[in-house]
C-alpha cells in the first residue's frame, strides 16, 4: 500500500477507508486519518459517507463488494452493524456495539475502539482514572455500552445510566449487568442522575446532543454538581461543544470527544494496517480542524 514517490492522486491500487454514520458532515475522521496516512506512506485515502439506518446494510455489502480495506461507523450505527458483522471481536460482542470494521472472507469484522479511546480521552483531558469512582452516563446506545464496559472494567465504583426513554436505560443494565462481573450498574430517572455525586465523579454525554447548536443538558447548571468532571462523547469543527461550554460556564472542568476521537481512530488506523499510528500527526490534523 506504499505510495509512488510524487504520487499525489488516487490510482487504481490506492487503499480506499470509509466513516458510515448518520449525520457525518462535522466528523474530522477524514482529515486524521488522510494525515496519518500521508505520514507512514501508505497509498490510501479515507472518506466519510452519509448512510441512513435503513441503507446501512446495502452500503456494508457495497464496501466489500468494492474492496474498501476498513470501516469505521458512528451514530447511529454502533448496534446495529454489530449484527451485520461477520465476526466479531470479544469486546465489541461484550459491548454489545462496534465502530471499526475490517475485511474478512464474505463479510466484516468488528470492534470496538471506543472503549479503549474513552479511558485514554478521560486520563488526558480530566485527569480520570474510574478505579473507586462515581459515574452517570446520559444516553443508552452503542457510545453510552462503551463507555459503561471501559469504567466498569477500570473499577468504577458505580455506573448510572439515564435516557430520555427510561425504558432503553433499564434495557441496556439488563444485558450489559450480567457481563461486568460485579454489580455497579444501574439506570436511574432524569431527575436523580446526579443526586449524591462527590467531587470527582464524572458525567458523560453519549449522545449527540452537542452536536446541536441548541443542545443542552437536561439539568439546570445550577444543579450539576461542584467538582464534576464532564465529558462529551460529541464535538464540534472549530470549537466546543454546547454541552461543554455550559459545564465550563457552571464553573466545572469538561472536555468533548476529540482526544476520543483521536484515539478510538489511532486503534483502529493500527487495526486496519498493522502499522503504529503517527499519533502526533492525527492529533494535528484534529487541531488544524
């Protein structure tokens, strides 16, 4: 996969790697990993594709069918394409969620990244290690799983999860408690997410609500806890997040998803090429972004 010297355009033998995800026109995948891959020599190119739920199985057929080398998928895809997957890595089969694909015989295999990413993302950004700590995540799809498997399997004392729909959050702790090996998970209402949160414990959106320019947590900023940590799974080209701003505005450290994104993409980059990802390199790309 080894680009001519001068090479500058995609031939025939140029590696082609895609983003499927719903909506994609914010990502800056394409700008890191074109980076990175312009960085160790290797002849590739990575686009990001607009795929609605109900064509994600024909664009997962399509992609193989024409040879493209590796996948990442993103909201709202993460569950659904586990089902899709031909094979499946442990991790991503005990999330119950993937974002990265690779090529196998007659289909893909998945894994999860994210879990990995977001226990790196929280140490850099916040300074967060979940060993004895207090946890709530808003959200119950594929990015709220991971990060549940990543805190749980790091200690967290507890893990509360929330939705908007009760009924998804209570269905996540039904099939994800049984495989964490000790009881910390639970769903709770909106109203006492927070309640009895120490300094220290963290809050995570896993949904896209700071992705919008009206997005807002579901509490008052009065009502987050003094000395919690927030970190939104979300972010946004040339600034913060909604989400993150508000948490900054209440006086509290916060961070949104790029350094996630960096790593998540730094695992699956080696995933997919089995060569170490120029981490620098990606992280500059997400900077000049």
């Amino acid at each position: 996969m080894s680009a001519p010297p001068g090479t500058t355009d995609p031939t025939a033998a140029t590696g082609l790697f895609a983003l499927l995800g719903h909506p994609v026109g914010h990502s800056l995948s394409p700008s890191m990993h074109n980076a990175a891959f312009r960085a160790v020599g290797v002849d590739a190119r990575y686009l990001a594709f607009d795929v609605t739920p109900g064509d994600l199985p024909v664009a997962l057929a399509g992609a193989r069918a024409l040879g493209v080398r590796g996948l990442n998928v993103t909201v709202p895809h993460k569950q659904a394409v586990l089902g899709l997957a031909r094979e499946a890595d442990p991790l991503a089969v005990q999330a119950g969620a993937a974002n990265t694909l690779c090529p196998v015989a007659a289909g893909w295999k998945a894994f999860n990244t994210d879990v990995e990413g977001l226990l790196r993302a929280l140490q850099k950004e916040l300074g967060f290690a979940p060993e004895g700590r207090r946890c709530a995540i808003l959200g119950a799809g594929g990015a709220a799983r991971a990060a549940v498997v990543g805190l749980a399997a790091r200690g967290a004392q507890e893990i509360r999860v929330t939705n908007r729909n009760e009924g998804r959050a209570e269905a996540l702790v039904r099939e994800l408690a049984p495989l964490l090996g000790r009881d910390v998970l639970r769903a709770v209402p909106r109203k006492g997410a927070l309640e009895g949160l120490e300094p220290g414990s963290l809050l995570v959106s896993a949904t896209p609500l700071g992705l919008s320019d009206q997005g807002r947590w579901p509490w008052a900023p009065v009502e987050l806890p003094a000395g919690l940590l927030v970190f939104d799974m979300a972010y946004r080209r040339g600034g913060e997040t909604p989400l993150v701003e508000q948490a900054r505005g209440a006086g509290l450290a916060a961070a949104s998803g790029r350094a996630m994104l960096l790593h998540q993409g730094a695992l699956a980059f080696e995933l997919w090429t089995g060569i170490a990802p120029p981490l620098g390199v990606m992280e500059a790309a997400l900077e000049r972004g």
